[in-house]
C-alpha cells in the first residue's frame, strides 16, 4: 500500500552510505524538481528501531530533501522486515540498474559475499549444528556465482572485486583513507589492477609518486621493448642475408657446372666433326 510521508520522516540505511557515492546527476535532481517522485517508484522502506529506514530509492529520497518536497510516496517492506540479512541484499540488489564504479561494485561484492557466508552458515547450522562455522571450497565457489549472477559479471570478476573491497573495508577501519582512495582509483581503472594491488603483488604507491611511477615503469617496459626489438630485427637481417648468400654462391656454383659441362660437350662434338 502507498503513503505518503515527509522525507524527514524517513531515514538512510547505513550499507547505502557506505557503497554509494552520495552525489547526485544534476538531471536527475531537476527531474524530481519538475515531476516529484513517482507512485510507481515509491521508497521502499522498513520499519525498525531507527524509525523508517530506507531500502530502496536513496537517491529518490535525497533529491526530494533537496528540493523541499514535502511530501514522497513510500511503500513498507513487510516481507523483508524481519530478515537484517535480506534487508541488506534489497539496498544492493534495488540498485541494480544504476550506473556504478568499479569501487562500488567491489564493495557490493564484499557485501554479498559475506551475505552468502552467513545464509549458508545458517542453513548448515539448522542440518549439521557442529558445522555451521565451516565454509567449504564447494560453498566459496557458488557464492562467488551467485555474487557473479547479482553483478553480472563472470565469477572471477566476482571473486576480484570481493578481494578488493574487503581491502578497501580494512583500508577505511583502519583510518588509511588517502590508501583507500588510491585504491578506489585503481581499481576504477581497472579491476584486475586494483585486485593484485589489494593482495599485495604489487606495490601500493603513496599519492604523490604513483603517477611517476607510472610513468618510469612504462618507460623502462618501452626502451627494454625497443632494444629487444632491434635485437629481434638484426638477428632476422643476418640470418636471411646469410640465406641468400649462401643461395646465390650455391646457384653460382651451379651454373659454373653447367658452363662447364656445355663447354665440354662442345668441345667433344668439335673435335669428333674435325675427325
């Protein structure tokens, strides 16, 4: 059923914080500006003991506090109200079709992935009590495809950005946020980058020598490239002028016999037409 409430009325649940960046497309702003937020979009919201805390629709609901609505339809989750695991997984999963980041993806990898640990560890603790903090390679590998499914990327993918945002999870308890960032640009890049990074096998750079780095690193990798290529092209030089010289003194020497054997014959037909 649709209400209706003042966006004060409702608050943020914390995971969307933490995954999503907080700003918002200028279009989009001026969308709910003009049309406000539509009742076939509602926020989706549970209640709980922070009040009505948000599910689905953060972006709706904040572009709406910014223009002053006073007032936004909303729908209550009943279905999900008494499972913390799956209130989680709908704050990710109603974000599905927004345009992410690398960073982002990573840490809804991280998330979902611990929510799959924890479905599975309680399923194996309702059937095998003794077992239930025992995770198997077997229930690693199907919750990176579920996590893979959710995404929609492959698996490896999956298993990439899930290292990457536990990293980037340990980055920010720790207090290393400038590390953090480094590593959320990185890995926007590229995530495979970002993963060897986040594992360690290759060194994390401080923000004022990364680019250098970059850079020196390219250079060398492009002279050592250049001098193994004009290595590669003398040696191919030699080796087929070798060839040909050695082809054209073989056919050389074969026409010598030829010359030879015609002067020869010559020789003898002369000599016999004398007699």
């Amino acid at each position: 059923m649709i209400e209706n409430f003042h966006p004060n009325d409702l608050v943020a649940h914390p995971l969307n914080a933490v995954i999503y960046s907080e700003q918002l497309p200028s279009e989009f702003v001026e969308s709910v500006r003009t049309h406000g937020v539509f009742p076939d979009h509602p926020i989706g919201y549970v209640l709980t003991e922070q009040g009505r805390q948000i599910v689905s629709g953060h972006r709706r609901w904040s572009a709406a506090k910014l223009v002053g609505l006073d007032d936004i339809p909303c729908v209550r989750l009943t279905e999900i109200e008494n499972s913390e695991i799956d209130i989680r997984e709908r704050v990710i999963l109603s974000n599905r079709q927004r345009v992410k980041t690398n960073a982002e993806l990573a840490l809804e990898a991280t998330e979902l992935m611990q929510i799959e640990q924890q479905r599975t560890a309680a399923q194996r603790g309702r059937e095998q009590p003794k077992a239930a903090s025992v995770e198997t390679p077997r229930d690693r590998a199907k919750s990176r495809t579920r996590v893979a499914e959710a995404l929609g990327v492959s698996a490896s993918t999956a298993g990439r950005l899930a290292r990457v945002g536990q990293r980037l999870e340990e980055l920010t308890e720790a207090g290393k946020t400038e590390e953090a960032e480094q590593l959320k640009e990185v890995v926007n890049q590229s995530v495979r980058t970002g993963f060897h990074q986040a594992t360690g096998h290759t060194k994390s750079a401080g923000p004022g020598t990364s680019k250098q780095n970059k850079l020196d690193s390219a250079g060398s990798v492009a002279r050592n490239w250049n001098a193994d290529w004009e290595k590669f092209v003398r040696d191919i030089v030699r080796f087929f002028g070798a060839r040909l010289e050695h082809n054209r003194t073989s056919e050389a020497q074969r026409s010598e016999r030829r010359a030879s054997h015609i002067l020869n014959e010559l020789d003898t037909a002369v000599r016999g037409w004398k007699e």
